[in-house]
C-alpha cells in the first residue's frame, strides 16, 4: 500500500528537468575567438577603429583547467569579473546577460554544449557601455545604440 501512494509523487518530481544534458569531460579547455563582427549600426570610422582590436583576439586562444565534476556549471568557464548570469534553457543550452560594473546589462550569449569535448558561444555586446561607461557626448557619436560587436566561440577540451 505504501508504494501505490508513493508512485504518484515520484511522477510529480522528476529526477531532471533536462534528461539529455552532455556532461563535458574534466581537464584542460582552450578557448578561442573564431569570428567577430560588427553591427551595421556602427558607423564606418568606428568599425575601422575597433575591429582590428577584436580581431587581435582571433590570434589568442586561452587554457584552464576545469573541473565540471560530473555535472555541467557554464560559470566555471568564465574569466573575469562580468559573469554572465547564466540561465539553461534545454538539455545543453544556456542564455546569459553579460553585465556591467553598475549591473546594465550590456551583452547576450547563448552557449550550448556540442559534446563532451566542444562547446560553443555566440555573445553579443554593445560597445559603447563596454567601453566608456561615462556615456562622453563625443563617444556616442562614435558607438551610437545598436553598436554592437557579434563574437563567436569555440571551446575546445585538449585533454
């Protein structure tokens, strides 16, 4: 008799909500920048200016070590002080608002877990809150809204 009255309540609390969730592999990852755009927004000076400094991180792929013990956490990829705030929204898809030092938010990504061994992000962020806070009349000029900058990373396990 107990277990009939226990059955119905197992059914009401499912053991996950994401069932098919890829766990990745514990050790060394590096990641790197594969594109980088700017959005049509951003006038033709400014693209001039600031792309070739994005592309710089094209060329420069960084490694950590990172141990997901058994279960996947996008906050232990980060570096740096802006976390994204990482929200999953399927079995391996995550959504984050990247956020300024006042808490704005600045930026979006999607990260999603390819397999054990690849995951992929697809981040965007406005540059002007990026890049001068202050909100300077004649940098707004320059990153009016809309100016934005669409990055793509893969993250890669080396073992």
């Amino acid at each position: 008799m107990r277990f009939l009255l226990f059955l119905p309540l197992v059914s009401l609390f499912p053991l996950s909500a994401f069932a098919d969730e890829i766990v990745p592999q514990d050790g060394a990852w590096t990641t790197q920048m594969t594109e980088v755009t700017l959005t049509e927004a951003c006038p033709a000076e400014t693209t001039a200016a600031v792309l070739p400094q994005f592309e710089q991180s094209l060329e420069q792929p960084s490694t950590r070590e990172v141990e997901f013990g058994g279960r996947f956490d996008p906050n232990l990829l980060e570096e740096g002080e802006r976390p994204y705030g990482w929200s999953q929204t399927g079995d391996n898809t995550w959504e984050g608002a990247m956020l300024s030092d006042g808490d704005q938010k600045i930026g979006i990504a999607t990260l999603t877990v390819q397999s054990d061994a690849l995951i992929s992000v697809l981040g965007e962020v406005e540059l002007a809150p990026m890049l001068n806070p202050a909100e300077d009349p004649d940098f707004t000029a320059m990153f009016p809204p809309g100016c934005s900058a669409q990055m793509t990373f893969q993250i890669n396990h080396d073992g």
